[in-house]
C-alpha cells in the first residue's frame, strides 16, 4: 500500500509540473556581492506565493553570466498572495542590478513540460542543456519513457525537459539534471550513457542539436 501511495504521489507531482510556467533572469554580478544580493532577493522574494518558486542560483561555464533568478508557478495563479505593485518589482530589479558588472546575456521564458523531482535540498547542483528540438511531441515521449527506465540511476535527483518560449535565441526546449555536485552529476550521467535506455532515447526523441551546456549551483529556493 506503501509503495502503491508513493507512485501515485510521484505520478501527481510529475503531472502538475506541466503547467508550470519559468522565467528566468540571467545576470553578471562583480566579484564579491554573492552575500548582498543573496540579502536583497531573500528580503523581497521570501513572502507568500500564490504557487511556484523563487530560486537563486549560481552560474558556471556560461559566458558573460554569473547568477540567475528563476521563478517558477501556475501562470493562471502567479505571483504573490499580497499585491506587489510594478514600481516594487522594479526596485527589486534595479537593487539586483546595481552589483552588475555588465548586462547578461541569455534570459528566457519557458514551459515545463515534464519534471521528475528528487531531494532538491541535497542534490543543489545542476547540468543545463539548451537545444534546437525539430519534434516537441516526439521527444517528450522518449524523455518520458526514458526517466522510467534508468529511475535506478537517477534515485533522489531531480530532471526535467521542458520549451523555450521568449528570448530563445534560436534553441527552441532545455533538459537539466541535478545531483550531489559536478561530480556527481557527471558519473551519473556516464552511467546514463552507458545504459540501453539512453540508446533508446537518442534513437526515439528524433532530430535534438545541444547549442549551450553550463552548470547552475541553488543557493537559495523560496516558496
């Protein structure tokens, strides 16, 4: 019964990601502000949400990017419970921005299409793959049947497929894996590669070109 429960539980968790809207703000803070700007997004992101997430993380191996926000939540019930006027959100913005060294490239808006969720407070640290997909409909299939698969390998980290919608710079979805740290995550992603399930996936998702890869590292998740 135990088990029965859990299934069902992981089934509906899975099931209402797809409905989850992402947006995500890229940014290329100087050396040494980690600390104030993780102090300015908690102060005004740590309030009550109608559904979803503020997540801050750190970025490496992207160029021109450092750390990114990305908040996460149903767009038919997005937002904060108490009213948060443009002039606030603004001020939030422009507080974030002023630790800037340059403007960052790369901020999108997408759509979760399927996420598998694990132990996010262990496994913090994350693969981001950012692609040119030719069939969406094809490739969550293969996404969807491969997860079941290797759900030995993945144990307790999180994955996720899901489309770009604006400021997509020619990639068209992103798939992102989460472990432990980098090492884990690329041994486990070996151990992928190496089972009949990836040769499954490739051979089934259809035509899939990766034009970025980089690493985000979750310094602080709000809800």
């Amino acid at each position: 019964m135990k088990k029965n429960l859990f299934i069902i539980i992981a089934w509906i968790a899975t099931s209402l990601s797809y409905a989850q809207s992402i947006r995500v703000y890229n940014f290329n803070f100087n050396d040494g502000v980690e600390a104030e700007v993780g102090k300015i997004f908690k102060e005004f992101q740590d309030r009550e949400r109608n559904s979803g997430y503020a997540i801050l993380q750190r970025v490496s191996f992207l160029d021109g990017v450092t750390h990114r926000a990305l908040f996460t939540g149903d767009p038919a019930n997005w937002g904060f419970k108490e009213e948060v006027g443009d002039a606030e959100w603004d001020g939030f913005l422009s507080r974030m921005w002023m630790h800037q060294r340059a403007k960052a490239p790369g901020s999108y808006t997408a759509k979760s299409l399927a996420w598998k969720s694990g132990d996010r407070e262990k496994n913090n640290v994350g693969q981001m793959w950012i692609m040119k997909v030719a069939d969406s409909k094809k490739y969550l299939a293969a996404h969807n049947k491969f997860v079941e698969q290797t759900a030995d390998i993945i144990g307790d980290r999180s994955i996720g497929f899901g489309k770009l919608n604006m400021g997509r710079n020619g990639a068209t979805h992103y798939a992102v894996f989460y472990g432990d740290n980098l090492s884990d995550v690329e041994l486990t992603m070996d151990k992928i590669r190496a089972s009949k399930a990836y040769e499954e996936l490739v051979e089934n998702r259809g035509e899939a070109v990766v034009l970025n890869s980089y690493m985000v590292n979750t310094l602080m998740m709000l809800d």
